[in-house]
C-alpha cells in the first residue's frame, strides 16, 4: 500500500494568505467577512478529503514597517485585517461532518485556561476533530496591543510556551474519560473522585484545576506547531504532533525532517508520533504553459511594498527604511541592521530589497508548483516517497478557486494511485492523521 499523505488547508480569516493577492484576484469572488466565503472552502477541502482545514493567526497590525501601518491598511497587508479564527471554525463545525478544524492561539498572550477551554470546547462541538498550532508570536505590535512595551525575547517565549503546553494538558486531563456520569434517574451528573483538582505552580503560570469542561472526544486535541529556529525546532519535538514547514528547497525538507525525527529520538519519541507538512501552493493549468500564465498573472498582482511590509513584520525589523532598489547585501552591512538579520541577508541571492518583497508577496517563499494535474501530482508524491514530508500545506492563490482546482484534479490522481483515502475511515482528526488514541 502506497505510503498516505496528509493534507492540510492553509487559511488566514483575512483578505491575504500567503498569497498577498488573494482578495484581489478575479477568481476570489467573496471576502474574508462573509461567513459563507469559509462554508464554501470548507466543504469544498472536505470533498477533497483533506485531514484539516488550518486557520494561522496573529493578533494586531504590524507596525515594525516605520511609518507604514497607514500602508498596511491602505494596501491589505498580512496582518491589516483578521478576524478571531474561533468562531470560524465553530461554525464550520456545523457545516462538515469530517474535516479537522485547526486554529492558532498565541503562548505569549494567552493564559493557559483561555486556551484549553476554548480548544475543548471545539473538540466537543466538533465531536473530536479540533487542533491548536501552538506560536509564541512575532513582535512587538503584539505586545503593544496586550499593553507591554516590547516582545519578550525569543528563548524565553518557549520557555513559558513549555510551561503552558504542560498546563493545557494538565487541564485536558483533569477529567478522566468517564468522570462525566449524567445518570439521570439517580441525578448524578459527575463522579468528582474522577476529576483532578491539581494544583501547577511554575515559572510563568500558577493554576488550581480542574477545568470545568468534561474529557474531549480525542482524549487530547492535536497539537502543531510550526517554528524554525534551533529553539524552535527542540519545542516541536517535543510537543508536536503536526509540525508546519515552508521550505522551498527539497535539501532543506529532508534535513528538516530528519533533524525533528533525531530530536524525537533522543527524548524517547517515536517519529511516527508526528507528521510534518511542508506548503506549497498549486497552480494547475491544462497545459504546462497555462499553468505557468496562471502563476504569473497571479504573481503581479502581489504588490512588493506589501511583501516588504510582511518580512519587516517577520523580523520585527524596519526594512521599509530602505528604498526597494537597495541590495540585500547592502542592507546586510548597514549598521542599524541587527546581526541575526544580517546573517540571514547574507544566505540570500543578490537581489534587491524589491525582488524579495515580490517574492515574499506572492507567496512568503512557500514553493509556487505550476503545472498540469498530473505533473503536480507526482511532484507532491515524488517528495513524500523520499522522505521530505508526510503531506502538504496547500496555501490557495485565490479563493475557493485553488481549493476546488486541487479537490477536482490532483485529489483524483492521489486517489487512484493510493496516496489519498476516498472515504474518511475516522470518526476524529487524530484517527486521520494515524495519531495515537488519548482515550
Ligand atoms: C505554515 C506556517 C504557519 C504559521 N502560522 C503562524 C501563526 O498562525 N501565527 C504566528 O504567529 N506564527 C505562525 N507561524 C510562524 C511560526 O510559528 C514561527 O514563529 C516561525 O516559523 C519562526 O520560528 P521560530 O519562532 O522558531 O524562530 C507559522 C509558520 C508556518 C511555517
């Protein structure tokens, strides 16, 4: 049997994605405001029988553009308008019977019961298809908005986003799976000798338990997480069970993924316990050549100033101080440039600042696959057969277009050759994914 591979949606409750073009497409026929717009998508990933359908988040406009949020609006930048992906995603609970329902909530700006109760809660009304990408957040907009000056410093965001994994599970597991009793002739509603009244006293968080909301379906919903620093990738190890990458190189993918699976080992993890996709985004065409005109006309509708303004987010770095004509290398040497940034210019081509934030506005460097079905296709198999990732990211370039491109003509050849299931055979995200049961 052909090895599965596993699909995820990549959403933004925003006009942008990863594409910055999406609302501006000719194809996106609706908006980010209409609740019909994520009902539409939805049902359309589910036809295509994708495990999860993934809302990322960030939580205030970006500002690290100097003067530029006045841009960020004016413009759409990634982080210009969003709404909560939550109650998305519980009203797409309603409208699908199968699909995984992941959403991102931030350790650095919520405490751990805000997160457990709100995850819970979906798992329930979801009957067990709920996933948390766990991020520590990027900068220093956030923090502004949550009324502290500056971003805490990069380590110490894993440091206490250790600490409250450990306490969101401690409050997940404080009901066992059969405290709940509801004996209605007896009037017992639950047996408190089943639930744990814990007490966590650590670093960052002091909790009493339990929580008040009953075992979810899933025993514990799914955790990913998607960081790319040394730091990051020791946190993912740890904790996640689905781990989000963007690499444009397949080098990179595997050594990712063979880095991770180490890691995994070293602290007694098997590497099954986790999959890791990697995003790409389709473009499918006819021929070659139409999907390639596809591409490229989506493509120049990706404003650079805007891509600029994403990677200045990013980096939690200013690079629109910098006229777009500037070479990479140049602002690399430039003395208000911090080190790490520095270093990381110097790994890039030698382009100008305007070239990166074209690509970083048609796609933040998420690999761009234009081509026929079949073509991409095999592509998407030939990096699972070689061990770069169990499955994809798919980001959409317009919306619902890219997703029901995909579910109508890559979806089938998956099918046929035996990478993709033509029936959901679980009940729950983690019976898809082939995680491990907490029940
Ligand atoms: C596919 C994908 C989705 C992500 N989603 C979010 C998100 O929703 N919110 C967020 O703040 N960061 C998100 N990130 C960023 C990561 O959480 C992480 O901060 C980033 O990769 C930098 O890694 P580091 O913190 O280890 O340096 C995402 C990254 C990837 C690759």
């Amino acid at each position: 049997m052909a090895k599965q591979m596993a699909l995820a949606g990549f959403m933004l409750s925003g006009p942008v994605v990863h594409s910055h073009a999406v609302w501006r497409h000719p194809q996106t026929h609706s908006h980010f405001l209409d609740p019909d717009y994520y009902i539409e998508i939805a049902k359309t990933l589910e036809e295509g029988y994708f495990d999860l359908l993934f809302f990322a988040d960030r939580l205030a406009v970006g500002d690290q553009a100097g003067q530029s949020r006045a841009r960020s609006f004016e413009l759409g930048a990634q982080d210009a308008a969003r709404l909560d992906p939550l109650p998305i995603l519980s009203l797409l609970a309603g409208h699908t019977k199968h699909i995984g329902l992941g959403l991102t909530r931030s350790t650095t700006y919520y405490q751990p019961p805000h997160v457990a109760r709100a995850i819970a809660s979906l798992d329930h009304i979801s009957r067990g298809r709920s996933a948390w990408n766990i991020v520590t957040s990027m900068n220093d907009s956030e923090a502004r908005l949550f009324g502290h000056a500056q971003h805490l410093a990069h380590d110490q965001r894993y440091a206490r986003a250790d600490e409250f994994v450990e306490l969101v599970l401690k409050l997940w597991n404080s009901w066992q799976p059969d405290a709940l009793v509801l004996d209605k002739v007896r009037g017992i509603l639950a047996d408190p000798s089943k639930i744990d009244a814990f007490k966590h006293s650590g670093t960052y968080f002091d909790c009493e338990g339990p929580l008040n909301i009953p075992r979810v379906p899933q025993g514990q919903p799914v955790l990913i997480q998607a960081g790319a620093s040394g730091r990051g990738r020791q946190f993912g190890s740890r904790w996640a069970e689905v781990i989000f990458s963007i690499n444009s190189r397949v080098e990179r993918m595997l050594e990712f993924r063979q880095d991770i699976h180490q890691q995994m080992r070293a602290i007694g993890r098997d590497p099954a316990d986790c999959k890791i996709l990697t995003a790409v985004m389709p473009f499918i065409g006819g021929t070659e050549a139409e999907a390639l005109k596809k591409r490229d006309e989506h493509n120049a509708l990706a404003n650079p100033e805007l891509g600029v303004i994403t990677l200045s987010t990013q980096s939690n770095f200013d690079f629109t101080q910098f006229p777009l004509d500037t070479r990479l290398l140049d602002i690399a040497r430039h003395s208000a440039t911090p080190d790490v940034i520095a270093q990381k210019l110097r790994l890039e081509r030698d382009i100008t600042l305007g070239e990166y934030g074209a690509i970083m506005a048609a796609s933040i460097r998420v690999p761009q696959l234009a081509g026929t079905a079949e073509s991409v296709a095999q592509q998407l198999i030939d990096w699972l057969e070689l061990g770069a990732c169990d499955g994809y990211v798919v980001s959409p370039a317009y919306l619902p277009g890219t997703f029901t491109e995909f579910t109508e003509s890559v979806v089938p050849i998956l099918q046929r050759r035996g990478y993709l299931r033509s029936a959901y055979e679980h009940p729950t995200l983690r019976g898809h994914l082939g995680l491990k049961s907490f029940n």
